[in-house]
C-alpha cells in the first residue's frame, strides 16, 4: 500500500458525460501527479499539483482539468467523454518541494474509466 | 525533451534464469532514472532509482540497475528469476533540475515479463 487513494476504482459512463476522479495523496507530501495509462499512448503525464497551484502539464487535453485542494487532495476532471478517454488514470504523490534532491513518486491503485 | 525506449516489449525467462530488461534514455543533461514494477491490476510500485553517486543501484526484491552514462542506458537485472516476478516493468525518467517539466515522468512502453516454471 503506497499510502495513496483513488476514488472510484471503476467508472463507467457514456460518451459526452463528465466525470470527477478522485486522489488523495500520503500524509505529507505537497504534490501530486496525474497520469493516463491506455494501451494506444502508454503511460503519459497529464498535469502536476503542488501545494495547490499547477507546478507542470503535460499531454492533457483541453476537456480534462484538475486542481488540489487546501487539504491537498486533488481532483482530475474529464469532460465531453469520447470513447477514446478509456484508460487507466493514476495519481501519484510526492514530497516534491523546491529543494528535493530527486523526484520519487508514489502511485494509487488507479481509476479504470470506462466510455461505451 | 526527455524520451525513454526499452527494448522489448515481452520478455520471458525461465524460473532462477537471470532476467535483463533494457532500457535507454535521450536526455540532454543525464536526468534521474527509475524502474517501475505493475502487477495486473495494481499502481505502479518503484523497484529502484538512480539520482546521484554510485551507478550501480540495488532495489527491492533482487533487482538493480547500472547508470551508464556513455551508453545512455539504465537496465535492469535479476540474478535469478522467481515465479512472482512475473509483472509489467517500466522505465522512467525525470529532469534532475528545476523549470517547468520539473517533476514530470517520461515513461517507456514497458515489459512484460513471463517468468516460466
């Protein structure tokens, strides 16, 4: 257990909806990390968080955003679903301040979504 | 900008076999380097890292990882492969200084890895 949470485990919905995932990171660290795992892209960074203001982005399309909270949690928003957004989407957590030495992520179980 | 290949996207060994999972890296500056493990459905857990220092690194469950900086290449081995080896590994890197791509991971396509009785 890496000590990092993702809500829902499983989502399921249909093209043009919207849906909200979930991450809250291990106790103490300040950033957190989307990504998308698919079998066409592989596993891409989406967006970074870091004591709730963006702090990297990377392949994240225009429909999707997220934020982290004042308690750190963080929140990845996917809209106008295509059929093309089903994957795997992980959080990942770090201590990541601006002196750390080396970047060491700990990752949730994931969200698998589902777009039919 | 950073990109990650590993060689071969299955590999398969037989149990107590060594295992070797390749993998190279283009960065302009040599950047940090880590090997990720995934079991079926399960997150990614971090086998082992390089930052700075000695460029032989040892991980979790029998694995390590050389930094050779001339061959741009960071592979994993396993002296003797167990059953429970048997996962997704996957090479990663990420820029050793600050600015925007700070804390992003570059990850390669993977290996699967089917260790056989």
């Amino acid at each position: 257990d890496s000590g990092v949470t993702q809500t829902p485990k499983h989502l399921i919905t249909a093209t043009g909806q919207r849906v909200t995932l979930r991450c809250s990171p291990r106790s103490g660290d300040l950033s957190v990390y989307w990504y998308q795992q698919s079998l066409d892209q592989g596993l891409q960074f989406l967006i970074q968080y870091y004591n709730g203001e963006e702090r990297a982005k990377g392949n994240i399309l225009e429909r999707f955003s997220a934020q982290q909270f004042p308690d750190l949690h963080s929140e990845l928003n996917l809209s106008s679903l295509e059929l093309g957004d089903s994957a795997l989407y992980f959080c990942a957590s770090s201590v990541a301040t601006t002196l750390d030495l080396y970047n060491e992520q700990f990752f949730g179980p994931g969200t698998r979504l589902t777009v039919l | 900008a950073q990109s990650v290949t590993q060689l071969g996207s299955h590999v398969s060994v037989s149990e107590g076999a060594l295992v070797l999972l390749r993998c190279n890296y283009s960065s302009s500056v040599p950047p940090y380097l880590f090997w990720y493990v995934q079991y079926p459905n399960q997150g990614l857990q971090l086998l082992l890292k390089y930052t700075t220092g000695a460029t032989l690194v040892k991980g979790i469950n029998g694995f390590e990882a050389e930094f050779k900086k001339s061959e741009t290449s960071f592979h994993l081995t396993k002296p003797s492969a167990h059953m429970s080896d048997a996962a997704e590994y996957f090479c990663a890197v990420s820029p050793n200084a600050g600015g925007t791509s700070y804390g992003k991971l570059t990850f390669g396509q993977g290996t699967i890895l089917t260790v056989h009785p």
